[in-house]
C-alpha cells in the first residue's frame, strides 16, 4: 500500500494535471488564443501537409497492384473527415463544431475496386496486362498454389495501415526498420516482403524531393531532373540502410516498378519510360481543354486542400463538449474529469511498475523506457482516434506479447525485466484497455443522446 504522504502526491500530481490541461484546453481564453495560434501557423501546416499527405498516401498506393488491394483498403487514402456546425441543442450540450469522418462509401467508385482502379487511372494499353498478372487472394480449396496469395489479419493490416503510420511517428529509418523487423518475426512475414515493403516507401518518401513529379513535387523544394535526361536519379535509404540511387523515369516507376536494386524479383512491374498513369483531362472556365496530373494525383490533391480547410478548426475540436459553465472552472469540467481519469490509469500504471524496474535500472532514461514499454501494452490495441493501428487491434495475445517484446529489446531493455513486468500487467491489461475506450467515447455520446433529448 501506499503511505499517505505518497496518495497525497499522487491526488495533488493528477489534480495539478487536470488543471493545466482545462487552463491550456478548454477555457474560453484558451479557445481564443489557440484559434489565433492556427492561424498564425496556417502557412507552416500547409507546407507540412503538402510534404506529408501525398507521401503516405502514394506509398500506401504502391502495394494496390502488387496485393490485389483496392485503394479504399488503404488506410491512408480511406482516412478523411468533415466538418459542420452544430444545432442549438447541441451547442447547449458544448458541441462547438462536428467533426465526423468520411464513410468508405462516399469515396469515389474507382477506389472501390481493383478494376475500377486501373480502368480509371491506367492507360488503356496497360490495363489487361497488368489485371492479368496482379496475385489474387486465395481461397482455400479452390486457388493454386503460387497463384494467389494468403493473408491473416494482423499481416493484411500491416500492409494497409500500420506500415506507413511507422514511417510517420518514427525519428530515423534505423528505427523504422527495427519496428519492421519485429513485425516480421512475430507475424512470420516473408523477408522479401519486408524488404520490399521497406524500399518502395524510401523511395516513394525520398522522390517527393529529390526530383519533380507532376502532382507529387513540393514547388520551390522539389529539385529539376538533369538537363537533356528524361529520367531521374533519385537517391533513398536501402533496406540495409545504406544510401542507393535508382533512375525512375515516372510516377508509376517509382509507386510500381521493378527497379534494379530496390527490392525483389516478383514485387514490382517491369519500368517504362512510357507512364503508365494516364493524365486526366482538365477544362479551365473558358473552355480550353488540357491535362495535368492522374486522377488519383488530383484525388490526394483534393485531400490536402480539404486538410488545410479543417486546420483552423482544431482549435475548436479540441474544446469540443465543454459546456459554457465548464470553460469558467476545471471543477465542473467534464472534459478535465475525462482527462484525469486516464491520467489516473496511466499513473498507477506506472506506480505499480515503478518498484520492480527500480529493482534494476538507476537510470532516469531507461527507467522511463520501461514505463513507455508498459503504457504501450494499454494503450496500441485500444487507440480511438488515429489511423495506423488496426494490426494491433487483430493481433493475438501472443502475437501482440511477441512483438512488443522483441521490439523494446531491440531498443536496448532487458528481456528477462520485461517478462517480469509483462506478468504483472497482464492480470488486469484487457480491463484497463476497456477502461480506456469507455472514458475516451462516453461524454461524446452522453452529450450528443442529451442534445437529442432536449425539446
């Protein structure tokens, strides 16, 4: 048991918690000044948008053909939201704006379906060829051997979503590829697979800037092709974490093509100086009809715009269901209830492990990284917001224990500590992820059943 002075500081750390949060959060004057802070940074959010949005969303595009995958699988493309005002009653209830994500069924038909895809975005002297040689899925008892390809959950979402929310959150490719690695392992993934997945990413991510693809370059960043060259050198990190070069003469080489030295045989199509993306035809107010980017180019585009669009509601997003009255004070704040209570679990998470790393580590550093280790046995399976999670959603138990500790032993923890620490937590792991969620969904739905509620 704790010793009173101890719960004191505990009370007092998670009471001072919940007040810096509603002072920074959810007070009136907070709203005014974060909402001034977006606009002042629009610019920057846009150049940061313009760099990043088409990256993760055309390396995701590069595994369509190759996989069978229809783009609105992919969870970069799919992941896209709209906003609207509220009623009265729900401004009554703190609904300050709604922000709502996109339905599958609303993206446009052609990234529905494979076919669809190729018809609508590949030239018409490719599409057979390239139909007839994409792997299918197999179906077990009917498909041949070699000619389909199997995928259990945890894999099929890693190559839909996890893969490129990795290249997002981690600092360098070293790191990347560690989390790859430990991917691999624990979900037996070819090593072929891993390293193609790996490259095609580098690549597509490197290509935004060291050469200029029409709908994909960053004007003013983007540097020029050599002179008198129709092809381009573009220069990214290998699986082995050295710096290569391959020559791409277009979009699809560098999404598609089988270029030498970037992965192997079997995943990739053969490179031609000849795109094949077809430009879509554009009509301008007065008439004159030309072509610019492919249409999937455009569709990006068209999300960057709309991302740009929602910047300057964040800071109202953010705020969202707190009531008039809460914004004055963090005591009638619901929203700073709802933030202190998964502070608390996150505290007494780390309070309950804190003895048995102790026992072990004198270093504040690593002492943290074992705390880090342990929150993520919570909260990677139980994330309610942002999109690259669902491999560890469909995981196992053991799959998820598997990667998780082979992924914190690659960053230098001791494997026999994190047993031990595992064994603890276990007990009670799948409740507090429960916990997690319900806090996390309950005052939005309680707010929005009470503005339906209202006369």
């Amino acid at each position: 048991m704790w010793r009173v002075s101890s719960l004191y500081d505990f009370i007092k750390r998670t009471v001072e918690q919940k007040k810096k949060y509603h002072a920074k959060v959810l007070t009136d004057d907070a709203i005014f000044t974060n909402l001034l802070n977006s606009i002042n940074t629009e610019q920057i959010f846009s150049e940061f948008a313009w760099s990043t949005v088409p990256q993760f969303n055309l390396s995701a595009l590069a595994n369509t053909i190759l996989f069978n995958i229809a783009p609105s699988e992919l969870e970069p493309i799919n992941v896209d939201f709209q906003i609207s005002l509220p009623s009265v009653e729900e401004m009554e209830q703190g609904i300050i704006i709604k922000i709502e994500p996109i339905s599958v069924e609303m993206l446009p038909p052609w990234l529905m379906f494979l076919d669809l895809f190729i018809d609508e975005n590949i030239k018409e002297l490719y599409r057979m060829s390239i139909k007839e040689t994409t792997l299918k899925k197999g179906v077990y008892g009917v498909s041949r051997f070699g000619q389909a390809y199997y995928d259990p959950p945890a894999v099929a979402q890693f190559i839909r979503s996890t893969l490129y929310k990795v290249f997002q959150e981690k600092q360098t490719l070293e790191t990347v590829k560690k989390y790859i690695e430990s991917m691999k392992d624990t979900l037996k993934i070819n090593e072929f697979l891993a390293r193609s997945l790996f490259e095609r990413v580098s690549l597509v991510i490197h290509s935004q800037f060291e050469t200029f693809i029409l709908g994909y370059g960053v004007l003013g960043k983007s540097k020029l092709g050599r002179k008198g060259s129709a092809s381009a050198s573009v220069k990214y990190i290998n699986y082995d974490l050295q710096e290569t070069e391959a020559n791409i003469n277009n979009l699809s080489d560098v999404l598609h093509g089988l270029i030498l030295g970037l992965g192997v045989l079997g995943y990739g199509l053969l490179p031609s100086k000849e795109p094949l993306y077809k430009e879509e035809e554009v009509t301008s107010a007065t008439g004159y009809k030309t072509y610019g980017a492919p249409k999937i180019v455009r569709f990006i585009a068209e999300k960057v715009g709309k991302l740009r669009g929602r910047y300057s509601a964040t800071a109202l997003a953010i705020a969202n269901y707190s009531r008039s009255k809460e914004r004055e004070s963090y005591l009638y704040s619901e929203r700073a209830d709802q933030y202190m209570n998964l502070q608390l679990i996150r505290y007494m998470i780390e309070n309950m492990v804190d003895p048995i790393i102790r026992k072990y580590e004198t270093s504040p550093v690593r002492i943290r990284m074992y705390k880090s280790a342990v929150l993520q046995l919570i909260s990677y399976p139980a994330k309610r917001h942002r999109w690259g999670y669902k491999a560890f959603e469909v995981m196992s138990d053991e799959e998820f224990y598997d990667w998780w500790l082979s992924t914190w032993v690659k960053q230098g923890l001791k494997e026999s500590v994190l047993k031990e620490l595992y064994e603890v937590v276990s007990k009670w792991m799948r409740e507090y992820r429960k916990i997690k969620l319900q806090l996390g969904m309950k005052l939005k739905q309680r707010r929005y059943q009470l503005a339906l509620s209202l006369p």
